[in-house]
C-alpha cells in the first residue's frame, strides 16, 4: 500500500546557518531528509526534526570553528601570552636567541 506524503513544506526556511533547498530523501523509516545549503557553502542532508527542533545549526562548521578557537586559545599562556609546547612554556623571541643567532 502506497501511502501520501503529508509533510509541511520547508523550502527556503532558515534553521541557524542553513537554509532548505529542496526535499531530498524520504528513508524506509519515513523519515524525510531535507537538502540544506549552509552560510559555508557547503550542502548536507538534515532530518525535519533536527530543523524544527534547531538541533542542526550548521553543516559542520560552527564545530570546526569552535575547536579551532579553542585549540589558539589553549596554544598560548594565558598571563605572559607564550607560545606552549609539549614540555612546558617555549618562549618567543628573546634578546638572548637573537644575539646568539645573529
């Protein structure tokens, strides 16, 4: 038996950074995937509850940047703004490295 879709309709509506293109896919659960363009540029596939329920914000980039925020604001000394490294504080250019390798 072949049933009727009864969806709402969500092209063009905004969820966080993407916004519906068009319906892409209905699964073997019923579950009805929408074809996204995120603010990136780039395309993904999100259900209509994660839309609804504001769950999916992003293709995937909000998280990149946030872990490329973190990862800076770790790199560094939080008082003396050093650069860290695997065995504790390595300085930045000091008179004395200077002096030696000039």
């Amino acid at each position: 038996m072949n049933r009727a879709w009864n969806f709402k309709d969500l092209t063009g509506q905004r969820s966080g950074r993407l916004v519906v293109e068009k319906l892409d896919y209905k699964d073997r659960f019923g579950i009805i995937h929408w074809h996204c363009k995120c603010d990136c540029g780039n395309y993904t596939s999100v259900t209509t509850a994660k839309l609804k329920n504001g769950k999916c914000q992003s293709c995937g980039c909000i998280s990149r940047e946030r872990i490329i925020a973190l990862s800076k604001a770790r790199s560094t000394h939080r008082k003396t703004d050093e650069r860290l490294c695997n065995n504790g504080l390595m300085k930045k250019e000091s008179a004395i490295t200077r002096s030696v390798f000039a």
